[in-house]
C-alpha cells in the first residue's frame, strides 16, 4: 500500500479542524451564559499551532502533534468541568 502523504496530509488538518470545532462546541456548552474570549497570548498560540499544522507533510509528525492536541483538549475539557463544579459546589 502506498501512502499519499498529501492526502495524509490534508485528511490530518480537516481532522484537526473539525476537533477544533468540537472543542469550541462544548466549551461554549459547558459555560454558563458568559463571553467567552481568547487573550492576546492565547489568540497568538492559536495562530502558531494553525501554522505548524499547515506546514507539516510528514505523517509522523501529524500524529504526534494530533495525539499532543487531543490530550491538550481533554485536559481542558476536565479543568473546565472541575471548575463548573466548584461554582455548582459553592
């Protein structure tokens, strides 16, 4: 089997794209009725990541980028619950 990497490629940056619409998705569920919006620093990270995404071609490197941003996304996800839980708590 032959493998495209520019097909590999692209399939890793819409899997990344869609996680990234999930995510935004249920951090806007899980909050309650507030803005919600990025800082500076956080907006910046945000464009670094997006560029280190397009310009990576090499299967490895996507996978391992894809495994450090979904464990990224679930560590946030469980801060996010941890804190919606003490509001509830108190």
């Amino acid at each position: 089997m032959i493998l495209d990497l520019e097909d590999i490629s692209f399939q890793m940056k819409q899997f990344f794209f869609e996680l990234a619409q999930e995510c935004i998705c249920l951090q806007v569920e899980n909050v309650m009725q507030e803005s919600i919006s990025m800082s500076m620093t956080q907006s910046f990270e945000v464009e670094r990541m997006n560029r280190a995404i397009e310009s990576t071609a090499d299967a490895v490197q996507l996978q391992t980028l894809a495994k450090q941003l979904l464990h990224a996304w679930q560590s946030q996800r469980a801060a996010t619950q941890w804190v919606i839980r003490q509001h509830q708590d108190s």
